[in-house]
C-alpha cells in the first residue's frame, strides 16, 4: 500500500475541511481521499467544486455502501453527534479503520457500545482530538506526569474564548438542539478542553456541581454558558468554566501541586518551580509569615506548524502504514463525555454528581429535552472553520 485511502462522512463544515485536507497532495502526506459521503447532493456538489482533484473521488449517498465498496481503508466519521458511536460500528463492521470527530457520543451509554466494539477489533479506532497533537498540551501533560508539580492540588481553567454568533447557531436545523446535537459548548466547542481537563493531569474528578445555563446568551436549546467545580480521590479541586458568548475571551488554565505551578496562558506556557515541596515548608517553617520560594520558567515549545487535524489525520495514515504508533485511542473518548455529561445530568438534577453516574438516569433525562425539542427550519450553510477550533497549531 503506498497510500493509505480515506472516505469521509458527513461534508459538513470539519468533514468539507477533512476532505481537502486529504485531496490537496500536499497536507496529509501518506494519505489520499478516495471516496466521500453526505445524504444531502448538494454538498456533494459543493465539495466537488472545492477539491483540488474530484475526479480521483467516488461520492456516495449511503454510508454503509461507501464502507463496503473496497476503496477506502479509513473511513472519517463527520456526522451529528447522535450517529457518531452507530457509524463507528458500522465502520468497524465493515473491517475499516476508523477516525470519529468530537465528541464520541452524546451519553455514555451508547460510546460504551462503541468501545466494546472496538476493543473486538484489530483495526485503528482514533478520536479527532486534535488539541491532544499541540506540542504545548503535550509537553504540559509530560511535566505533570514527570512529577514538575507534585501531587496535584488544584486544576482552574477558564476556556471562554469559543465565541459563536446566532449566525453559527442557525447554520444547521439540528445545530444547538437536544434532538440534533445533544448539547451545546460541552458538546461541540470545548470537548476538546473537557478532553484535556482530565488527559493533561491524568485525573478523572470522583464528584462534580456544576451550573450550565440554557439558551442564556443564544436563541438555542442546549448549554452555551457552564461553570463547574469538582472534587478528586486524592483531594484535589477544579474549576471548569466555558462559554460561546465571551469576545474577546480567555484561556487560561492553571495545575496547582504541592511542587508547584502550571500555567497556559493564551499560547504561553510558565513554569513556578518551588524550591521546597510546600507540604514540607508548612511543616518545618517556624517564623509564621512566609511562603516557599520560587523561580519563574518560561517554557519553550517548538512547534511544526502542522495544522492540528492534519497531524491526526496523518498519524492514522502512518499507523495503519505501520510506521508511526497510533497517539490517540478512540476509546479514551467515553472520559470526556462522562464529565459533560456528568455536569448536565448535575445542572438538571440542581445537586452534585457522584462518578460514576447513572447511564439510565442521565438518558431518561436527556429524554425528555429531546422529547420536547425542535428542530430549526431554513437553508443549511457549511461554513469556513479556519481558526474556530481554538488554535491552527
């Protein structure tokens, strides 16, 4: 195999960028689209216009045929949120290799179907998890795991620079619906920082309270405002606050330990290094008033410039070529949708949330929204995505 073939569902706004990303020659350098999916012609016929080469691309109007036609090795799962963990099946059903967008699912329940069929399988099952390939996340999960912080005492991030206009929201009849989409910033902006909220430090919180607020700043359905606080095993507290309506908007997110301090900064990272574990100074310090001493790092980062989606895609490509090692595993995916789900599910309930929670409780809950949701009626647009995914790094 010299290439590794792709085949796109969904030519939405990410799956209209997968596709030329993959076409261009260029971006995706062992990989090539060979196929692409949508139910609706006319995006069909406008990615035909945008490709460099339509001509080397078969287009379908039926997922399950494009997986069962042979021309595709990968198939590139770019659909609404509720069809994510049924065409991962599907896909895997059919002997493919798989990459899903964000998020994995809408409710625990059914990812955890999905992952039991992936863990049958032999094939690659990735997460488009693209702010896991910045080389800034990277290195501030490698220092938490080499120990830069000690034992972790606090995590703070306020991500609120997803900002999206009503113009965004009345782009898609199942946009920012319960019915549609499932939810709403947890869901489709910042799954990414949910992801890294607990993949950066390796924690998964024990308890969460969170107060999501519901068409507060749009004329939409689901969540687009969120502050929520959690509690660890190892007695550790977060702060998790997002939003689509902030401009200019932060984000900043802190890992406070015992040895001492992580801080991303829009696109910066610090390093306070204490020169005394503080639990030992709080111990042996004996003149009252004081503090460890510190020094402040500044941390370099290099970085490729590869665009982030390109770097996952181009991992899958050289995975199933077998020259690179797979970095993102699907299943790790349930993680993010468990703690959105969690702060839902605590918001609905108006009490805190012990994890694990309740699979049945939190559906029969998403339920009754989705029992009384409404799709919007108007023209559907694909939209430019370039610089809406919180870094093109």
């Amino acid at each position: 195999m010299d290439k590794v073939r792709f085949g796109v569902v969904g030519i939405g706004n990410m799956g209209s960028s997968h596709c030329k990303w993959l076409n261009d020659g260029k971006s995706v350098k062992n990989g090539v689209l060979t196929a692409a999916c949508d139910i609706n012609p006319e995006k069909i016929e406008n990615i035909k216009k945008q490709l460099t080469d339509s001509s080397a691309v078969t287009f379908f109007d039926d997922a399950e045929k494009m997986f069962n036609s042979g021309l595709i090795d990968v198939a590139v799962i770019a659909v609404p949120h509720y069809d994510h963990p049924g065409l991962v099946i599907k896909a895997l059903d059919a002997g493919l290799n798989v990459i899903c967008e964000k998020p994995a699912g809408v409710y625990t329940k059914q990812v955890k179907e999905m992952n039991e069929r992936a863990a049958k399988s032999d094939k690659i099952f990735a997460l488009m998890f693209n702010q896991r390939t910045r080389p800034i996340f990277r290195k501030m999960r490698q220092m938490v795991l080499d120990g830069a912080v000690g034992n972790i005492k606090r995590l703070n991030w306020i991500i609120t620079d997803w900002y999206r206009s009503q113009s965004y929201y009345d782009s898609g009849s199942w946009r920012a619906t319960w019915a549609g989409e499932g939810g709403g910033v947890l869901f489709n902006q910042a799954p990414h920082n949910v992801d890294l909220f607990q993949w950066i430090p390796n924690m998964m919180p024990n308890k969460v309270r969170a107060f999501c607020h519901f068409g507060k700043w749009h004329d939409i359905e689901v969540e687009d405002d969120v502050t929520a606080y959690f509690e660890y095993p190892n007695g550790a507290t977060g702060v998790f606050i997002t939003t689509t309506a902030d401009a200019p908007g932060s984000n900043r997110f802190e890992i406070v330990g015992d040895g001492g301090e992580l801080i991303f900064d829009n696109d910066k990272l610090v390093y306070k290094k204490l020169k005394q574990n503080e639990r030992e100074f709080n111990r042996t310090w004996t003149k009252g008033f004081g503090a460890p001493e510190w020094e402040k790092i500044d941390v370099e980062v290099e970085d490729d410039g590869v665009e982030q989606h390109v770097r996952v895609l181009g991992n899958v490509a050289d995975a199933v070529l077998g020259i690179a090692p797979q970095f993102i595993d699907g299943k790790e995916g349930i993680r993010g949708v468990e703690l959105a789900d969690a702060m839902l599910l605590s918001t609905w309930l108006d009490k805190t949330v012990d994890l694990p929670f309740d699979d049945d409780l939190y559906f029969e809950e998403l339920s009754k929204r989705v029992a009384t949701s409404r799709l919007k009626t108007g023209k559907e647009a694909v939209l430019d995505t370039a610089g809406s995914y919180g870094d093109k790094k």
